[in-house]
C-alpha cells in the first residue's frame, strides 16, 4: 500500500493556538514526505523548544524534542550515525536565531544533509509575547513596550554568506507550495535551510496573514530569477528587505559532510559491528610500544 | 647500583623539550624500566618555561619523585626555577651557550655541555636535544646503541643522513660528558630493567583508545586542555573504522551531537574539562531525561573559571556529581591509572547503554597528562554490551499509541529501539512524559516516570567501585584518595608503615552513586581518616563524610597549588595528623 501523508498523522492534539501558522508546516511536512515515499520509521524529526518545537510530537515518526536551541546539532548527530534517515531539523525563529544561532550558522556551513525548518513568527509565543531577533525595530512587545531598538536579522542574506548551500522561503498560507520547498530541500544533498513566515495569531498583530499577503513577493513572479546565482539571491533579498518567499538559491555542485568527511562510512553507523578483532586491537596496542 | 632516579629537562617551550625527554624515555622503557612522566607547562605556544620530569624505576611507579637527580637546562630559567628540587649529590647538564651559573645554595654540581656548539658543528643547532639525551645517557651509563633504532624511527623518512647526525649528535655528547665527568656516575648507575615490552602513554592516549576498542564511530569536540589529546588520537583512529571526529562550534553542540548520535544508534561521545563540562551541565540534564546514552570524559584541571589551565586539580568532583538541574541518575567513574582509564571507558559505554544514563569519565591532569609505562593492554578483558537495545523483529504497534520506550518495568529500564526500526517508533522529548514519550503532566505519571528512572541505578553492577589496599583490621589510618593521587598516597603509605603507623588505602573509583557500603567498615575500624584530594574545600571528604558520616575522625589533606602531590606531602601531612591525634 502506498504511503500517503495520513500515514505520518497521529492522534496527539497541538497545543498550538487556532489559526496559528505552525498547523500548515506540520501538514506540509507530512505531505512533502508521503509525496517523496518516506516511511515513518525512517523519518526522524528533531526540535527545538517553543510552540513551534512541539512539532515532532504531531507527527507520526521517529521524533526528538530536545533542549531550547540545540535541535540542529542534535540532529547533526543523528544523521552522521544513520544516514540513511531522513533527518529535519524544527524549530522556531528564537530557537534558531537567538539562543542556537551559534549553531545554526556552523551547521549551514558545515553542510551534513539535513532540513532545517524554522517557523518564523517574528515573536516568542511560548513565553507570551517577547521580542525576537527577527523582529522589525519600533516593534512593541512584552519586552519592548516602547518598541524594539535592536535591528532584526536578515536571516536568508546570513544563510547565503554562510555558505548555505540550499535557502529558500515560504508561507504559511501556500501550503502546496511550502509542501514542493520542503520536498525540494529534502532532496537535495546538502544542509536545507527554509524559513517559513508562520504569523503568531495571538502575540504579533503586525506581522499577520493579511500583511505578508501584502507585502511578500513570490520569486516565481520575477522574471528570469535564477536560483543558483549567488550574487542575484543577495541582490534580490535586499532589494525586498528579505520579504521573498520561494527558492531562493541552490548550490548543486558542493558535496555534503558526509560525502567528503575522510574514511566516513557509506553505510549506515548504527549498522556496522562494533566489536575490534584482535589484530586491529594488537596494533593500537604496538603504536605504543 | 640504585634502583630508581629523576631527570628532568628544561627550556623555553617550542624549544624542543619534549622531544628531548620522549627520546630518553623511549630507550628507558624498551630496556623494562617503569617510566612515569610529568610535564610543567603553561598556556602558551612559544616560550615560557616549560619542563618535563621523568621518573625512572626498577619497580613499577605511579607518582612524581619527591626530589630530582639530574636537571638538564637549555637555559639559566631552568636551573634558577628548579635547582631547590635536586638532591643533594645531584648534577646539572646545562648548555654553555647561556654561560650557566650554578645559584650558591646549590646542593647539585654543574656539569656544562656545549649542546648547542656540537650540534651547530654537526650541521644544525635542532639537534642540541640529542646532544643533552647523549650527555644524560653517559651519567647514567645507558649504552648508546639502544638509540639507534629509535633515531631510525623517528628520523627515518629524513633520509638516512639525517639518521646519522643525529646519532652522532647522541655520541658526542656522551663523550663530552664522559671527558667531563670520567665517564658514568656511580650514584646514577641504574640496576638493569626487567626487559619486558611495555606501552608508554598519557592517560588521554589510554582513554581515546578505549573509545575504540569500546565501538565508538563518532566524537563531537571542542578542543581544550587538558583534553585535546583524546580528540587528536581519534581525528587519526576513527576513519580508519568508518568512523568521524566533528570538531563542533561549542561544547553544548558536542555534547547535544553526541547524544543525537547515541539516539540514533552509535557509540558517541565528547569530552573536555570544566569550562566545557559547564557548558555542558544542560545536555547532560536532557540526556538523562531522555534516557539516552551519553559518556562524557572531564580532564579536569585548575578552576574555577579559566582558572589554572594548565595544572593540576580534582575540584569538579561536586560539579560532576550535581551539575545539572534537576534529579537524574548519573554515573561518574574515575580511574586512578592509565591502565583503569583504559578499561573504564569501555566500562563506561557499557554502562551508558544498560542503564541509559550519562556517564561521566572523571580523570585530572596529571592522569590525562603524565606519561607513564604500562603493561600492554588485555584484548579478551574488552567485553561489549548493549543492554536491553533491540535488534529482533518487533511485533506490530498501534500507530497511535507507539512503542512503549519508557515502559515502566520493574528495574526501571525499558527496551530501547531506534529511529529507522520498524514497529519501534516512539517520542522522545525532555519534557515530562508517559511510557510512550509523549509529553504528560499529571502528577501520577511524573511519580511513575521519576522513580523509574531514578531506580535504574539501584542495581548498578561495577567491578571495582573501590580499589581497597587494607592489610590492618583497625589502622591508626585510612587514606582516602581519587584519580591521579593513587601513586602518591601508596609511596606516602610505605614510608608510614616503615615507621610503625598502620594504614589501610581506599582509591574511589566510582563517585557517584557513591561507595558507602563499601566506605562504611573502612571507616569506622580505623582511628582516624585522612582524605587526600586536590581541591581547596574538600569536596571528597564532604562526600564521605555525607554518605558514610564519621564527622569527627575524618581530616583533609588538600592541595590546590596546581601542582600534582608530591609522596612526601602526603607523608608529611599524614604524620602530622597521627603525631597530632597521640598529643591530645
């Protein structure tokens, strides 16, 4: 029978606000991955803390909700010991952006074939209504009731200095098209990092489903948008202060962690005897003598 | 004929002293001598003063000398920082490129060597090193053929000219010396070794290599003293059995990448010293909840903070044993040899996976650092288990509850499965959860789930969570010491029973959960209680003391100067609290 995206539903119910953006990332996921064939046993899904880190418990696979920050190298290590697993990586944008930052750019740049996902919702939730570092300065939050003085980061244009090798945007709102990014960016052979803008229903009234409606432009309407231009990525994220949504930019050519760490295993670790037979342990032991 | 001896070499680091003392080493122990190494160094690159101190012996050793015999110096630094260590009758071979003054309360003879000149002659000043191991083989009438083997091996992809400058090097500065002093000291003649083919390693070599013969694929690390070492043997080892070294941006992306790996099903695992094992007190927390697998090795080293890093310290004892919040079970072990560093790293993958906890491999400086002979490890002592990891066919699940992978079983242990197994799906979060890992708040399931997991360690097997040395029923003393020490306490030990004082010795080598059982009788036949640790407010002796009791006979010997205990202190201070105790 083939698998299809009710194959990776369960019965657990989100906790996560009505209309909140983070219920069309769980079903993209879950579609993206019946639409490439993935069983749920070889789908692991690793998060982060906050409302969107929850979301490893909504679907039905092998799922991590570890530490606030630390979902992408636990699921760094999760795919250098079975790379036969799909891993992604989720989380929300202070989860990736404040306290994992440190990881997030040293994991694009160390480039082990992963997705990342980040449900960017330009405020912290879980915590009631604090400024992110995604968030516009003169923003008023909990934290910032006279308006944020700090500058938010311009996450993609950061992801393409770093060396990323797979960016890409999406909404909340475009299910089928956030569903064919997160397809895309588990395919590909490298680190995938996509933002997704999944408005805060409860918390962010500015940055709502209405105003990214009005202001993101959808890279398929520009004309001649080239995503493997490195220089046209940078140039069109600034023109449009970040606001774009599709794929951004690809990078086919550059080989993933796994494929060019010296002597790393074509099979799986987990798989592979473990045990040393006594001429390899004699000779650990003669180096020393 | 004398039947152990001290030498130590000097100079500014980066000048090559280490080099020097790891060729002299390497002819010592091939001819059966027991070797134990400790290097003085700071947290520099080029210059500073650094020296290495070898201590030679018939018998086997596992402690620094009191004093020293031979002191070779490359510069005025070294003779003025240590000429107070060397014993009466001892010598100084120092270079007579820095024209050397021997300090007028010198109780050792100035030998002078033109290391540098003969090795300037011999085509490069490089070679004063082998000048100096020439100059020390003649004092103690070691014959020079046995360096050249060892020159072949370290110079011999040079080119054979090379080869041989250097061994000629080696000869001309036993025959300076020899012209000098009319030939080998009678004081330095060391009774011959015993011939037998040890290894000779720091602590670190021992503990990387137990990874390996432990199974272990994949090491996430940041690097740092004094732990780099166990980081460098494997970035060589691990390819070569498919396996990887991650050098990660921190240590909380090493430790969490090491607990990703073990869930995923490989043997995993980072290691550092207290700065990073702070950085670390989170994942620890999670790998705990999570009851995932996770070894972590602590080279411990001065603190707090940046501290002494350095030098010599055991104060992450309580961090070890409490850093995290929250309740989890947690194993800390702690070898006191090279040879237990060993085998205790594989004991400690073991226990990670039977019991599904972190373990923490607790080592110091001295240990990590000190190079020493050993007899060669034992292939048929390497035993690999698994607990209860599934690896049969698992009968089929209800999709919407999962697989029950903390079950609540009797032994607190439930069956674990791994992600890519079918039928053995599960959640996995650090968030309070029911049997199938789902999140779960009610007070009922939290009992449940925290008495589970607290029972685990109940039952805990560990072969040798004390090493007891206790030939008296009820001594004037017990000694009480953990990791490095052990040499120190034992030699300290000797000289009080010499004396007429009985004293039993017990080496913790499990910490937490800690010993008292087996503490329990030790301490209450003896009349008094000395616990011997490095550290300023006597963590360990507030261990026993908490876990035993015996409040009122217990004292500490503490030593927090950066530097390892020396046999002599510890004899010292024990004598003071024997004599002590009979005058009150």
């Amino acid at each position: 029978m083939p698998v299809t995206f009710k194959d990776f539903r369960n019965k657990v119910r989100p906790n996560w606000c009505p209309g909140c953006g983070d219920f069309s990332v769980q079903a993209s996921i879950q579609r993206a991955a019946a639409n490439l064939g993935l069983t749920p046993d070889s789908l692991a899904i690793i998060s982060g803390i906050g409302c969107s880190g929850r979301i490893s418990g909504y679907i039905n696979s092998y799922g991590f909700h570890g530490i606030h920050g630390r979902a992408l190298p636990i699921a760094q290590g999760v795919k250098m010991g079975n790379r036969d697993l799909t891993v992604i990586a989720a989380g929300g944008d202070g989860d990736g952006f404040a306290i994992g930052m440190g990881h997030t750019i040293h994991a694009i740049r160390r480039n082990i074939d992963i997705t990342y996902i980040v449900m960017d919702n330009q405020i912290y939730g879980l915590t009631k209504g604090q400024t992110s570092p995604r968030s516009d300065m003169g923003f008023k939050t909990k934290s910032t009731p006279a308006g944020s003085v700090e500058s938010p980061l311009s996450i993609m244009e950061m992801a393409l200095t770093a060396g990323a090798t797979f960016v890409a945007q999406g909404f909340s709102s475009d299910l089928k098209d956030l569903t064919s990014l997160i397809e895309q960016g588990i395919q590909h052979q490298g680190f995938s990092l996509i933002n997704v803008f999944s408005p805060c229903v409860t918390y962010n009234k500015v940055n709502t489903y209405d105003w990214f409606k009005e202001h993101l432009i959808d890279l398929n309407d520009i004309e001649d948008y080239d995503p493997h231009n490195r220089v046209a990525a940078m140039q069109t994220l600034m023109a449009h202060n970040g606001l774009v949504k599709g794929l951004i930019y690809q990078d086919n050519e550059k080989k993933s962690y796994q494929d060019i760490a010296p002597g790393y295993s074509q099979e799986p670790l987990a798989d592979t005897n473990i045990q040393l037979t006594e001429d390899q342990f004699k000779a650990l032991v003669g180096e020393f003598m | 004929m004398i039947n152990q001896l001290s030498w130590k070499v000097g100079g500014q680091q980066g000048e090559g002293i280490e080099s020097t003392g790891e060729i002299f080493a390497k002819a010592l122990y091939r001819l059966g001598y027991h070797l134990y190494g400790y290097r003085h160094f700071s947290s520099r690159i080029k210059g500073g003063h650094t020296n290495n101190k070898i201590r030679v012996s018939t018998e086997k050793i596992r402690s620094v000398s009191d004093d020293l015999d031979i002191l070779v110096a490359f510069d005025q630094e070294t003779i003025d920082v240590n000429f107070e260590e060397l014993r009466q009758g001892g010598i100084i071979i120092a270079d007579e490129k820095f024209k050397p003054v021997n300090p007028d309360d010198t109780k050792a003879k100035l030998c002078v060597v033109p290391f540098t000149k003969i090795a300037t002659e011999l085509g490069t000043s490089l070679m004063k090193n082998m000048v100096a191991v020439g100059a020390s083989s003649a004092a103690l009438g070691i014959p020079l053929e046995n360096y050249h083997p060892i020159v072949k091996e370290i110079f011999g992809r040079k080119g054979d000219k090379v080869v041989e400058s250097n061994i000629q090097a080696i000869e001309k500065g036993a025959e300076y010396f020899n012209r000098e002093a009319g030939g080998p000291i009678d004081d330095f003649t060391l009774a011959p070794g015993d011939g037998k083919q040890r290894m000779y390693m720091i602590g670190n070599d021992a503990i990387a290599m137990g990874a390996i013969a432990a199974g272990v694929r994949i090491m996430s690390a940041y690097p740092i003293t004094p732990a780099s070492e166990i980081m460098e043997y494997l970035i060589d080892k691990l390819p070569k059995f498919g396996g990887t070294v991650i050098q990660t941006e921190d240590e909380i992306a090493a430790a969490t990448m090491a607990i990703g790996a073990n869930y995923s099903g490989v043997r995993a695992f980072t290691a550092s010293a207290g700065p990073g094992l702070s950085l670390m007190a989170e994942s620890i927390g999670l790998a705990g909840m999570t009851e995932t697998p996770l070894v972590v090795v602590d080279t411990q080293r001065g603190g707090p903070s940046t501290g002494l890093p350095t030098k010599q310290e055991q104060s992450d004892i309580m961090a070890m044993i409490y850093g995290t919040h929250g309740e989890i079970p947690k194993v800390v072990m702690a070898p006191s040899t090279v040879e237990e560093a060993f085998y205790d790293m594989v004991e400690a993958f073991n226990i990670a996976e039977e019991y599904q906890c972190p373990v923490i491999l607790l080592s110091d400086l001295q240990l990590s650092l000190g190079k020493q002979s050993v007899d060669p490890f034992d292939y048929n002592r390497i035993e690999i288990r698994r607990g209860k990891l599934m690896n049969e066919s698992l009968p089929e699940i209800d999709k919407n509850e999962g697989f029950k992978r903390y079950e609540n079983t009797p032994d607190g242990i439930s069956p674990r499965t791994l992600p890519g197994m079918k039928n053995g799906l599960h959640h996995v979060t650090g968030v309070e959860h029911a049997e199938t890992g789902k999140p779960s708040e009610t007070a009922d399931n939290r009992k449940v789930q925290m008495d589970k997991r607290l029972r685990k360690l109940r039952h805990l097997k560990f072969e040798t969570p004390v090493h007891i040395d206790a030939k008296h029923e009820r001594p004037d003393l017990l000694l009480i010491g953990i990791g490095s020490t052990r040499g120190a306490i034992e030699e300290a030990m000797m000289r009080l029973e010499n004396e007429g004082v009985s004293v039993n010795h017990a080496h913790i080598r499990l910490l937490h959960p800690f010993p008292a059982e087996e503490m329990k009788p030790l301490i209450e036949k003896a009349r008094h209680v000395v616990v011997i640790e490095q550290n300023a407010t006597g963590q360990l002796a507030g261990l026993v003391k908490l876990n035993v009791g015996g409040r009122d006979k217990i004292s500490s010997v503490l030593k927090y100067d950066g530097n390892p205990f020396k046999p002599a202190e510890v004899y010292k201070e024990c004598k003071g609290v024997v004599s002590h105790a009979s005058h009150v």
